[in-house]
C-alpha cells in the first residue's frame, strides 16, 4: 500500500491529516473512519475533474 498524507500550514500531525492510500484496485481517501473509498478508475475521473477545474 503506499500512502500520502496530506497536510496544511506546513505542519504534519499524521494522526490528525487526511491521507490517500493506494491498495490495489482502491484508492481510500479520508481520515479516521471517515473516509471514501474509489476505484482506481474513479480516481482517474475525479483527478480529471479536479485538472479541468470542474471541481
């Protein structure tokens, strides 16, 4: 699985920042036990959507 954190304010608490873990065919982004899990190929949608400002 690879994992990256997503942090603000140029600080890091891990615990406390979302992350995007990539496992497989799923891409889980979120924090805790908040968070929403994707296909990779809905992830491709949803980074084009952010790309093209659409989002």
């Amino acid at each position: 699985m690879k994992r990256i954190v997503l942090c603000t304010d140029d600080t890091c608490v891990p615990p406390k920042c979302p992350t995007v873990d990539v496992d497989g065919n799923n891409v889980i982004i979120g924090e805790k036990e908040n968070v929403c899990t994707l296909t990779k190929e809905q992830f491709e949608i949803l980074k084009e959507k952010i790309k093209n400002d659409e989002i």
